[in-house]
C-alpha cells in the first residue's frame, strides 16, 4: 500500500530543509518497505542542500538510517516483514566485477542509484504527485522509505536501532577508513582532522586498532573535548597554531596514518603533510567536485607515502554492519556515547543547525 509519511525535503540548493507529507509506494521487485526507526544527520546531508553533493532537488535526505521490515515486493528472499535493516546509501549489485572482487562500495552498478532506486525510477511523490528524488537510493530521514535490497543490510535484533543507525554512515565510515582502507598497524601513529560523526569514529577505530598516539584536529574545542573521551591522546586546535600540519608532525615526528574528515582540499593537503616516512594519508570528507589539492610530488616516492580516498570506509555492507554491530556489543566501539542529541523529524531544521554549530557528536531524528 502507499504510505504517508512526514520526511525532510531539499527543495532548492541553498534553501533551508522542508519537512512535508510525502506519499511512499509499496514495494516493487527486490524491494523492500521500511518503518524508519531512526535517523543519523550527516554533514553529507547538509552538503547535498548546499550542491556541494549534486544530488538533484528535490530530495529527499537521510542515508544513515535502522528501521524495521512493514513490506517485502516479489522475489525477495533474504528479508521478511518484522527483520531489522539498515540502510547503505552504497547500492551493492553483487554481480559486478568489483562486488565480486569484494569491493561492494565501488559497485559498478552503484551510479544508477545515487538519487534514485536502481533502475532509475523513485517511490516518493510529494503532496502535488510530483516524483521526489533519493539521497544515495535511500531519503532516509522520512517516516517509512522503500529501498531496494542492495541497499539495505540486515541486522541481528537487540541493538537499539536508534544506535545501529549510525553503523550505515558514520560509523562504517570512520571506523572503516581505519580498519579497511588504512589497515593501521598497532603501535601506529595517527592524526584525524575534522571532529564530526566521522572522524570522531577513525578515532575510536585508531583507539581500537591499537594506535599509540592519535592527534586530534579541529577548530573547536567541544569536539576536542569529545575527542578525548573516544580514545584521542593529543589535540590541536588549528585556531591556535600557526600550521596544524607542522604541530602534528612536532607532537608525534610525523605520522603513519593521517584521515581527513572534514570535505576540502587545503585540510587533505595539511592530512598529507604531517605524514612521517612511509605514512598514508586517507581522505574521507567529501569536497566540492571543483575542489583540488596541492602535495610535495617528490615526498611520494621519496618518503614513500600513499594518498587514498576512502568510501563508506571501503565496507563490504553486509559483513562490516554486523561485525561493527558485534564489536559494539562486546564493548569495544562507543556507540552511545556518539549520540548527543535525539529529535522528533519537525525538529529536523534545528538538528542541521546543530551540527553546523557544531553542538553534536551526531545528532539523530527519531521517529515514534
Ligand atoms: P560534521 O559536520 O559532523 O563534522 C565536521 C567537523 O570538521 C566539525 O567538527 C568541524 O568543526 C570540523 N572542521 C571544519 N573545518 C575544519 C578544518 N579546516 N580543519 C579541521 N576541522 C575542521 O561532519 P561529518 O558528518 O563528520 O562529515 C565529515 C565529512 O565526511 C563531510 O565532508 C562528509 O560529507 C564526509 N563523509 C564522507 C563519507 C565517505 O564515505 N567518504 C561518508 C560520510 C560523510
Ligand atoms: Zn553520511
């Protein structure tokens, strides 16, 4: 059946979010109905009502989101009514040449579903029957969203959904950057620039992999503060140093590992710079797709240093979710503690002022 469901709407680049009454279709072929149950607000989100992320409006947002199975179309077989699921805003075909040389985030299928369903089409009209585009095949943040199967994952029950949410963006992405892309060696040094829900989580994955000194940095000393408390040993505030890069490199001599979580080429630059011999630098923010980058070209061989991106913390979905989920239950990644702040989807205009304000470790909407 089709469903009414509230849900935060871009509209036009550059104007405030809208939460409007949208209408869901059912399910269709190898698709699935959620019942959303909560909803991350990631800097992603803001960024696609900015064109930074040039999802065409209108969209509607949210990508980091834990509901519960209400509906299953024809054909489906790996998910029931009642399951538990969160949702990949990486469409994961299986069949590819990448899916199958375990690379899902890299779906060679995948573009066909940046800001709609798979096969190009959209289950989301708005009050004028106006169809009604997806962010990252999900537009999460909505009270009930239908996805296909290759963007959903499904989950064990007995995680608060609310905290499994944050497993299908910030989590996975912070986390994994370090484990999957970095692959970082206990003993490691590392440096994270950009505090948000994201680096906040490559902290908590250096932490976990057994780094020996992580740096924080940021501009703000609340997210520094936070830092600490998700296993950080040093912090930077760029506001008091004349180069962070250079008062990374006098803390630690230079790091093995730096991430870049905030979405601009000068912070990638700087990632790059307090690298020690043999380092990596892995940039993970998102930047405008005019943006570009400046390094040393000589260090790359010289120093033997890597520069790569990571996305979606180069998770294969469906074993990384519940292995984060599994480690979060055996105590060994905060997830509690990631959340700041709940509200209801009408407060979600206040919730991305929040995090421009930069108030939240993630703030998350949830739904009744
Ligand atoms: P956020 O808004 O929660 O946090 C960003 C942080 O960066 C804030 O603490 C802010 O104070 C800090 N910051 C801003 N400018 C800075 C600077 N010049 N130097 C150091 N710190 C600075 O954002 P988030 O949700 O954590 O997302 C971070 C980035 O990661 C965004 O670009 C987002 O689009 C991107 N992202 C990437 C992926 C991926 O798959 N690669 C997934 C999710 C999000
Ligand atoms: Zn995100």
């Amino acid at each position: 059946m089709t469903r009414d469901a509230k849900a935060v709407v871009c509209r036009e680049w550059g104007q405030p979010i809208t939460v409007e009454t949208i209408k869901v279709a059912p399910p269709k072929r190898n698709e699935i109905t959620i019942k959303v149950a909560a909803c991350g607000v990631c800097h992603s989100d803001l960024s696609a009502t900015t064109g930074k992320i040039q999802y065409p409006p209108p969209l509607v947002l949210g990508h980091e989101a834990a509901g519960v199975v209400i509906e299953v179309g024809e054909g489906v077989t790996d998910f029931k009514e009642g399951d538990h699921v969160v949702s990949s805003f990486i469409s994961m075909c299986g069949k590819c040449r990448q899916c199958v040389r375990g690379r899902p985030v890299l779906c060679e299928n995948a573009r066909k579903a940046m800001f709609t369903l798979p096969d190009g089409t959209v289950r989301t009209t708005d009050a004028d029957g106006n169809d009604l585009n997806v962010f990252g095949a999900c537009g999460v943040m909505a009270e009930y969203a239908t996805l296909h199967v290759d963007n959903a994952v499904k989950i064990e029950e007995g995680v608060p959904l609310q905290n499994a949410a944050l497993v299908g963006c910030a989590v996975m992405t912070g986390v994994g950057a370090v484990f999957n892309t970095a692959k970082l060696e206990p003993g490691s040094r590392a440096a994270v620039f950009g505090i948000g829900g994201v680096g906040l989580n490559a902290i908590q994955g250096c932490a976990t992999a057994g780094a020996e000194m992580i740096v924080a940095v940021d501009t703000n000393d609340k997210k520094l503060e936070m830092a600490k408390e998700f296993g950080a040993t040093h912090t930077v505030n760029i506001n008091e140093v004349d180069d962070a890069a250079k008062a990374v490199k006098k803390l630690t001599g230079g790091v093995d590992y730096a991430f870049e979580c905030v979405g601009a080429g000068a912070v990638a630059a700087q990632a790059y710079k307090c690298l020690g011999r043999g380092g990596t630098a892995v940039v993970v923010g998102v930047a405008d797709p005019r943006d570009k980058t400046e390094i040393g070209t000589l260090s790359l061989p010289a120093d033997e240093r890597t520069l790569k991106g990571s996305w979606l913390g180069s998770a294969r979905p469906q074993h990384d979710f519940p292995r984060i989920l599994a480690l979060y239950k055996a105590g060994k990644l905060k997830l509690d503690e990631l959340i700041t702040q709940t509200y209801s989807i009408d407060q979600a205009p206040q919730a991305f002022d929040d995090m421009v304000a930069g108030k939240n470790a993630r703030g998350v909407i949830v739904f009744d």
